[in-house]
C-alpha cells in the first residue's frame, strides 16, 4: 500500500477521505457488514490520506450489500453447489440499466 505513482505500490488510497469512511461507516458496518476473514494493517506512514486496508469479508447473503463499495475489499459468499442458480439470479438482480 502506498503512493500509486510508486511503481511497486500494488494499493493506493481509496478515492477521498469520504470514501474511505463510506467504507468503515460509523460503525465500521457498510462495507464490511459480515465477519471479516482477513485484513491487513496500514502501516503508520498511510495514517494521513485516504487509505483502507485490502480485507476478505464473508457476508451470508448479497443483499447485505445495500450499494456498491469502491475499495479494497472483497466480498466472500458461501454457497451449496446446487445452489449456484439462485445465486446467480441474485448477482443479476443486482445489474442496473
């Protein structure tokens, strides 16, 4: 994390600093409404600025996400493999014209 203008910098900042607390929310419940796998640290340097750590959320279901998130987090669904066409027709429900 760091600088994108740093040619090893694989995640810059998000896009302002009201994105980044879109993200955390008040109570660090927009974008990471679920149990949070995995997450890293921003090192002391990336306090000042707009920066997230990249983090793994697994949520239960899609419609925990009420709009879309901008930032370094995915989102982890489990499901049955024969549930895999209702899920689908979740993902789809949720394309906009």
């Amino acid at each position: 994390m760091g600088d994108p203008g740093v040619y090893n910098t694989d995640v810059g900042p998000v896009i302002d600093q009201a994105c980044a607390g879109f993200i955390e929310g008040p109570s660090g419940k927009n974008a990471t409404a679920g149990k949070t796998a995995l997450s890293t640290t921003l090192d002391d340097s990336l306090r000042q600025g707009s920066f997230f750590p990249p983090s793994l959320v697994e949520i239960s279901a899609l419609s925990q996400l009420t709009q879309e998130v901008f930032g370094p987090v995915l989102h982890l669904i489990r499901y049955r493999a024969s549930e895999l066409d209702q899920v689908i027709d979740a993902v789809n429900a949720t394309a906009t014209a």
